[in-house]
C-alpha cells in the first residue's frame, strides 16, 4: 500500500468516525428524548413558560433568550468585523494588515471564560451604570461580548473571501484609477457577499452553542424578557444548570428536547452553509 492509498484511507476512516459519532449523539438524543416526542409533550415544551412549582417546564424563555443574544451578537460583530477586515485587506498597509491578521488568529484562541470574566468585571458594571436599570446581568451585556468573542473568526472568514478576488478584478479596478473604498464597494464586496454571508451563517452556530457567556453576564432568568435590559437564560445555559434527582421527570427530559433543539438549529446552519459554498464553487 503506497502512501497515498494509506493518506486516503486514514482521511475516509476519520470522516466516518466523524459522522458516526455525530449520528451516535442525535440518536442518544433522540433515545432520552422520545418520551417527549412520543406523548406531544415536544411542541408543548417550546410554546410554554418554565415554572416547576406549577408543574410547567417549557423552554420557550430559553429560546427566546437565545435567539436575542444570537442575534444582537451578530448585529454588533457584523459592522466590526466587515470594518476590520477591509481595513486588513484593502486599505492598510501590508505590514499593519500582517500584524493585525496575527493579533486577530491569537483572540481566537483565548478561551471563552477569559471573555466571560472581562464580561463580569468590567461591562456588566458599565451597562448597569450607564442605564441604571436592574443588575447589569442581561442580553444586552450578554450579546456585547459575545459578539468579541465570534468576531475574530469572522475577520478571518470575511479577509479570505476578500482575498480570494480574482486579480484581475482588482488590477482592472485599479487601471481605471479606482481608490482603495470605491475598490472595495464595487469589486470586493459584491464579489465576496456569498462568503460574506457564509461568515454570518458560521458565527450564528458559534454563537448559539456558546455557554459560557450567557451563562457568567446573561443573569440566568427563566422569564421571558421583555427588553435587551432584562436578563435571560439561553438553551445552552439551562442545559448546563438543571439538575433533576429523577432521571424520568419532565424536567430532566427538558435538557435533550433543548439539546434536539440546537442540533436543529446546527444542522439548519450547516446545511445553508453547504448551499451557500455550492454556489461559490459554481460562481467559479
């Protein structure tokens, strides 16, 4: 066996294992879970409120906590890091776009609870003074850093799909005596809005599947919140904090129909993604 045939082998064995475990865990999921999906009990857990000393234990509170700081993350990193990444590509100079590339690969590796921590200290302290409304523990404080935290991997994904213009495009922009902006809002950016858009996609599942962070600034309410201020608890969140002395109760089963919930939502994501690189391949 030559080396090739071993490399292609090893590859097709660890996409296997990949998918196998990924099937495993949808259908331990699905196993734990079943109880729920086969007494209709499922859809009745996502349209109702949590409330176990009434015998209510809906996570419809925790999926409207998560899909606001999702989507308030994505609201505040989008600009940032769209701005950040034309800086690096098209308008700085190549040795200030080289340091700010490392900078940017290096705030993806710290780990989320340093985010969490700067989080606890210094913003939520910030949003409570300056609003001067409840504990400064809530969505908005909650999507502020998580946007700091999914924003270096859509810098990095927005500046490789600017970066992946032809430069034929950009050498013909140039003949024609266009400035690095008129470059960027005519060329680049209407070239790239597939990988634009994949960078939301992508961020959005970084987000949803964060703990940490909604868990340590989010405050961890069970209500359903009725302004950026108020705080919330997020699907992830309520995975990691409830704890059931009776493994058949329905509040212990709540975990698995939250966790079949953002499995939705992760294979929703992926699959859009795939769409979305079929048809760059195609534009190619």
């Amino acid at each position: 066996m030559n080396r090739a045939t071993l490399a292609e082998a090893g590859f097709l064995g660890a996409a296997v294992l990949s998918a196998s475990l990924t099937a495993l865990i949808l259908m331990f999921m699905l196993f734990l879970g079943f109880p729920l999906l086969r007494g209709g009990h499922f859809f009745t857990l996502l349209t109702t409120s949590w409330n176990p000393d009434k015998g209510l234990f809906g996570i419809y509170p925790m999926l409207t906590g998560t899909l606001s700081i999702v989507f308030l993350s994505l609201l505040w990193a989008f600009p940032l890091s769209l701005g950040t990444s034309a800086l690096m590509s098209v308008i700085a100079p190549p040795v200030f776009s080289k340091f700010c590339k490392k900078t940017v690969q290096m705030l993806t590796g710290i780990p989320t609870v340093i985010y969490g921590f700067v989080g606890v200290f210094l913003l939520v302290p910030f949003i409570r003074e300056v609003f001067a409304s409840g504990s400064g523990m809530s969505i908005l404080s909650a999507s502020l850093m998580l946007s700091m935290v999914i924003s270096p991997t859509m810098i990095l994904i927005y500046t490789d799909a600017f970066e992946s213009v032809p430069a034929s495009y950009t050498a013909a922009a140039d003949a024609l005596g266009a400035t690095p902006v008129q470059k960027l809002i005519y060329v680049i950016l209407p070239y790239s809005r597939d990988g634009i858009f994949s960078g939301i996609v992508l961020s959005a599942g970084r987000a949803m599947g964060d703990t940490i962070i909604a868990l340590m600034i989010a405050g961890n309410a069970v209500a359903v919140p009725g302004s950026v201020l108020d705080s919330a608890r997020a699907l992830t969140s309520h995975i990691a904090l409830v704890i059931a002395a009776d493994f058949d109760s329905i509040e212990f089963k709540t975990i698995f129909a939250a966790g079949l919930v953002l499995y939705a939502f992760a294979a929703f994501i992926i699959f859009i993604a795939r769409i979305i690189g079929r048809t760059g391949m195609k534009k190619i």
